[in-house]
C-alpha cells in the first residue's frame, strides 16, 4: 500500500442534537498520513465528530475540507472500523475481506491479489480459510482492519475499534496494531477513552473539553510510530499530562451522567 496524500480539516464545527449542544468552534487538521487521536471525557463528542470528518453527519456550524489527491485504486476514501467486528459467520477470513471488493469493477486475479496482500499486512496470511468462530478476539478485529484497508481509503476512520476486547488482548495487540497502521501510512482520525491507546498510536492527540467539546490542547508526539513501546518514560509522562487535562471534566462528566 502507498501513503495517502490526503488531508481533512474543520474549521470552525459546532453541533447540537435539539437543545443539546456537543460541539462548539472546533478547528482541527488531520494531516496526510498522520494518526490524530481524539480523547476527551464521556460525552464531548469525540464519536460526533468522528461522523463529521467521515461525512456521516453535516455540521450545524463550520465546515470540512479534504484537499490532496485521492489515489485512482481507492474504492472508498473515507473508511470506517468499528468496535463492532461485524465479521459473517459463514465466510472465511479471505472471504469476509474479500466482500467490501465484490461490487467493484476490480478482476478477479486483482481482487485475490487485495486480499492476498491486507492478509499479509494484518498478519492474517495463515488464517485465510478459518471461519470467525475459530478466531480470537484480538485475530476477529484483525480481519476488521484488513477488510477496511481492502478498498485502499484514503482516511482511515476508528471509532474504539479495541475497547470490545478484554485488557490482555487489548495490550497484546497495541503494538502489532501501531505497526499496522505505520506500514498502510493511511490518514487516520482514531476515537478512544484508553490515554495508553492514545499516547502509543498518535502523532497528534487532541484533547476535548467536556461538553460542549472544544479542543483543550493538542499534543504532538513527533516520534515514528514503528518502536513506540507504552513503557516508555516519555510517553508516560504524556499520558500523565493527558489525565491531568481531562481528570476533572471526566469526573463533572460522570455525575452529569448519574444525576441527569
């Protein structure tokens, strides 16, 4: 796979459901190639404004621009994972990815040849013909991300793809998945509440206010992806500033939740 040249900005987004405001006056660039985590308290919008890089939703207020060249092999640019495998029971692993490529105008050798090479990239190649139900969690979520990468977007868009997993599964996997999105070198905007998740994967980490969700502060963490590893004094000393910022409306944001 071949980075991506595309870049997705906000400018100046707010939104409300009713009289219920989520989001108000944020400015965000997601550059090409980059992954931006968006972390913040329950409730300031990070999945609202996952939907609105990804199209699914129109701002009230602002807008968003993507410039760059979308690659002629690309079959969706804005691509979503889910927590939610979503996987069918009744194909294989080849078979589950190979589905988001049966409606294109792709030949079958060139459709075999995609599949062949996310299983790769995944580390799935072994696992081609097992069914769903034989695989873990951690491998069911691998098959998530190699059908996502299937179709070549041009943005990436995750929306807690880990937190179904159980802690173990979810550490042992951090790393391989790094690697993975390293290696595709697609634009990715990835919502988590895991500050572990978010340190590991992001070379920008915007953190949101509590509702309405403004951008507190953005991190940059100017280190390659490929050799991260999560006890790394540096990135823990990030993931402390991270809670410091966001402890208090966490905690505001849960009584919320109780008393409302």
């Amino acid at each position: 796979m071949t980075g991506s040249a595309v870049r997705l900005a906000l400018e100046g987004v707010g939104h409300a459901f009713g009289t219920l405001k989520v989001l108000d006056g944020v400015d965000l660039v997601a550059e090409p190639g980059e992954v931006m985590v968006l972390i913040g308290p329950s409730g300031c919008g990070k999945s609202t404004l996952l939907s609105i890089f990804g199209g699914m939703l129109a701002p009230q207020a602002g807008r968003v621009r993507m410039d760059g060249a979308v690659a002629p092999d690309c079959l969706n640019a804005l691509t979503y994972v889910f927590q939610d495998f979503a996987l069918l029971p009744w194909r294989s692993v080849a078979g589950n990815v190979s589905l988001v490529l049966e409606d294109s105008a792709l030949s079958a050798a060139e459709r075999a040849r995609r599949v062949e090479e996310v299983l790769a990239l995944t580390g799935l190649s072994d696992f081609a013909g097992a069914w769903p139900k034989q695989l873990s969690g951690g491998m069911r979520q691998r098959v998530g991300i190699a059908r996502a990468l299937a179709v070549r977007p041009a943005v990436l868009l995750m929306d807690e793809p880990l937190s179904a997993l159980d802690a173990q599964t979810r550490g042992l996997l951090l790393d391989e998945f790094a690697e993975m999105i390293a290696r595709a070198g697609v634009t990715t905007v990835y919502v988590t509440h895991n500050l572990a998740e978010a340190v590991r994967l992001g070379q920008q980490v915007v953190v949101l206010s509590r509702r309405p969700g403004r951008v507190r502060e953005i991190v940059r963490i100017d280190r390659p992806l490929a050799g991260r590893h999560i006890e790394d004094a540096d990135l823990l000393a990030i993931e402390q500033h991270l809670w410091a910022l966001i402890r208090d409306d966490a905690a505001l944001a849960d009584r919320e939740r109780v008393d409302g």
